[in-house]
C-alpha cells in the first residue's frame, strides 16, 4: 500500500520536523542535482532542534542552491506517513522566490538547474510534485508573481 502526503492549512499541524523549498528563479523552477541519489530534488530537510521552519527552509535553501537574495513564503502544511502506515512526519512547504543565485556551497548537492515543470529524474513521487508545483503556481498568480 502507498501512504500518501496529506495537505494542511498553513498552522494547522505542529511539530514540523521537515521543510520543503519550492524556488523560483528568472521564470523556472530551482531543483537541486543529488550526488548519490543522482537524481533532481527541491531544497528542503530537517528542521534542527531550537531552529523554527523559516529559520529551517533559509538555511537548507541556502546549502543546497547557495541562494540567500529572496523571498522566502510559507505555504502549508503536510503530513507524510511512514510506510508502516503507523508514524508520520510533519511538514511545511516553502516558496522562494530568488532575485539572484549564489555560489553552491560544499554539500550533498552536485548542481542546480532550473526547469519549466518537475523534471524526470526526480528523487520523491514525480505525481506529487507535480500537483505540490501546481498549487504554488496557482498562489503565485493569485498574487500577481506570475
């Protein structure tokens, strides 16, 4: 069986334990090049004790992409249960919207590349991301940033 993530209201979950980057640079989208996954994924991870989301989704934007000149806007909430069907891990989606791209720091990224859509090689459920991607898209239009 599949255990699929489920969406929350932005503040509607606590103990968010994950952080999850949608980046958007120049009309595309930022993906990150894993180095042993060898496969594209969007900056994020854990978020370390004493450290609040923001503070999380900045510095993981930051070791993955090297960007640090944006705007950094909390979306919502998810849920990821583990494969046990038992436990579960809280999220927050993230979106940045970058005004320039810095230098990638030493990390477990290799690159980063910018695309249209969800690319192929992707390391999580591409059909998942693709309907994360969507609803960023359809906020960024609501806010004119599209």
């Amino acid at each position: 069986m599949v255990y699929r993530k489920k969406n929350y209201f932005l503040g509607q979950l606590s103990d968010i334990e994950f952080v999850v980057v949608l980046t958007r640079y120049q009309d595309k989208w930022v993906f990150c090049f894993h180095k042993r996954r060898e496969s594209f994924e969007n900056p994020g991870g854990h978020v370390e004790p004493g450290e609040t989301p923001m503070q999380a989704a900045k510095r993981e934007l930051y070791e993955e992409t090297g960007i640090t000149d944006c705007e950094i806007i909390p979306l919502w909430d998810y849920e990821q249960p583990w494969d046990d069907g038992i436990h579960k891990n809280n999220g927050r989606f993230f979106l940045a919207i970058a005004h320039s791209l810095g230098e990638l720091p030493e990390s477990e990224m290799e690159r980063i590349e910018l695309f249209e859509d969800v690319p192929e090689n992707f390391t999580y459920d591409r059909e998942d991301a693709i309907k994360d991607f969507e609803m960023a898209k359809n906020m960024l239009k609501a806010w004119d940033r599209l």
